[in-house]
C-alpha cells in the first residue's frame, strides 16, 4: 500500500480537521466556566455551536471551532437540567431547569425571549419538535406538557399547552420521534410511553423489568428507541415494541446518558467514568463497544454533533470535552 493510500481521510468542519470516522480521541476540553457538574449538551443545528447547563443554574454556549466561551445565560435560580435548539428557528434555545422554569433564549442576540414556570416541580426534559411548532416539557410531578410555539418575531410561547398524565413516577427524559408524530417519555415507573402528539393519548408502554428509566432516546431513523436504567442499555424496536438489543457487561456503575449518531452508532455514558460507542450492524447492534473512552469523572450528559463526526460529553468534573 501506498503512503497516500495508507493515510487518514480528512475534512474540514467549521475549520477543525476531523476523520470520516470516530476514532475516540479528545480535540477540546473546555473547563473555564461551570462551577458544578454538567447535566445537558446539545449542538446547534448548523454544528458551529454547543451548549452546555450545569448545576451551577447557568447555560454556556461555546463556539466549537475556536473553543470560545461565547455566551453565558444565568437567569436560572437552581440548577439547568436540560436544553433544546430548535431546528426551524435555528438561533432559539430552550432551557429547563430546578426552579421549575422553562425560558427561551436568542443566541444569536444574547437575550431571554420568554420565562414560564411549566411545572410545580423540577423540569427535568424539554425538546423541541422537529417542526419547531412544538415544545414539551417533563417534569418531577409526573406530567408531560406540550405547549404551542409561534416561530418568529419574539413571541414564541402563545399560552396553550396540552397536558399528558399518565406516569405513576418523576419523568427523567422526553424527546421526538423523527417524524415528529410520538413523544417518548420515561419515568421512575419503570416505563417508557410513547404518546401521539396531537391526540396525547398513550399508544404504547415499554416496561423495563428491573429499574427506573433514565434517558430514552430516538434512532435518527426513527426504526429505534434506546433507554438506560441501572448499568446497561435496551434498544427496543419502535413499531413492534420490543427489545432487540441489550448493551451491558461493560460498565460497572450507573449508565446516566444516551445518544445516537447519524450513522446509528450509540454513546453511553456512566458514573463509571466511562463513556462506549456502540456499532450499529443492518438490524442489530454488537454487543462489545468498538471504542471505551475514558473521562476525568462521572459522565451525566453526552451528544453527538448533527454530522455525527463529534461526540461532546459532560459530567462531575464541570468541564466539556469534545471527542472526534
């Protein structure tokens, strides 16, 4: 083989070299804002952003390709557990948090567009739908709430929201199908319910038979559905509701957080300081993890970046690292 065959196939995003593949190594670690741990990242639509809450009660938006601390947002009064871009108002950020609040933040201008108090109890989830006309929320009082956004113009909250009752414990996760016609949510319960946004009724209940669900999230197709509970991973096939992976033996404390790539590869991130990718195979998932990334402390959040090149993850040690 050639010199010029046996090197790495590389592109440019937002300026920074990055492999066609993940190969599990550190390319930012930034540590110069939260005072306490991380518990949400997500990244703007267009990749050049990432924002991450901590329970310091401030949300910290950093640019990925300079590794520049951009904005700060600390109009929270306890800790932010959570926070969502919208993907038609691409520079709107939604934020929950301990204080029971739910606020909507311009980025791009620096500034708060709306305060709400969405539940009577912690917000623990909030994601917007991926027609942007949707935002939900979770909570510690058990409810689901689906308010109405008018994009555009600065008036993005119009008051109406939609109530899902239905889980017997604190709900811990909520995000969107795909196609934006479910709303999955799991509890304390031990269950996952899967809810038709414009009805709100229930259409499905996963159970999982052991411990209450911590995270549960969408295959970027939509065809899966993985949550976390305890130390190990079930992935579970949307329409027919059943577990067709299970992804455990390899951490040895509690997995606090999922994502899934574009390409179907799955992060899970534990208490263990650990952090293993998983790859996706046709239908099914290898059980052994093709890399095992090693944090400075306790993971509590992960994401990987719309491209799927970039993984970011967060934890006990307040810092954000960004893995490629």
């Amino acid at each position: 083989m050639g010199k010029s065959e046996s090197k790495k196939k590389v592109s440019k995003e937002n300026g920074i070299d990055c492999c066609k593949t993940f190969c599990g190594k550190v390319t930012h670690y930034f540590n110069e804002k939260h005072e306490d741990t991380i518990l949400s990242i997500e990244y703007s639509p267009d990749d050049t952003l990432v924002v991450t809450t901590s329970a310091d009660s401030t949300v910290a938006v950093w640019e990925l390709k300079s590794g520049r601390l951009w904005r700060v947002f600390n109009q929270h009064k306890k800790a932010v557990t959570c926070c969502s871009f919208s993907s038609i108002d691409t520079h709107i950020l939604a934020t929950g948090s301990e204080d029971n609040l739910v606020m909507l933040w311009n980025v791009k201008l620096g500034r708060r567009v709306a305060r709400f108090e969405a539940h009577e109890d912690s917000v623990t989830a909030c994601t917007f739908s991926p027609d942007g006309k949707c935002l939900a929320t979770a909570s510690k009082d058990c409810t689901v709430k689906l308010y109405d956004i008018i994009p555009g113009g600065g008036q993005y909250i119009n008051g109406k929201y939609l109530c899902l009752e239905g889980h017997e414990g604190p709900i811990h996760s909520a995000q969107f199908s795909p196609d934006g016609i479910l709303l999955a949510t799991g509890s304390d319960d031990r269950t996952i319910r899967l809810w038709n946004r414009v009805s709100g009724k229930i259409t499905s209940v996963l159970t999982d038979p052991y411990n209450p669900i911590v995270q549960c999230r969408f295959s970027c197709d939509g065809g899966q559905i993985a949550t976390c509970s305890g130390k190990c991973v079930r992935v579970w096939n949307t329409m027919l509701c059943e577990v067709v992976n299970i992804l455990e033996g390899y951490h040895t404390e509690m997995v606090t957080t999922i994502a899934f790539s574009v390409d179907g590869k799955i992060a899970t991130g534990s208490t263990d300081r650990t952090i293993c990718i998983w790859q996706a195979e046709k239908t099914a998932l290898k059980s052994t993890p093709v890399h095992v990334l090693k944090s400075k402390a306790a993971v509590k959040a992960c994401c990987f970046s719309r491209s799927g090149r970039f993984l970011s993850s967060g934890g006990d040690d307040n810092a954000l690292s960004v893995w490629k």
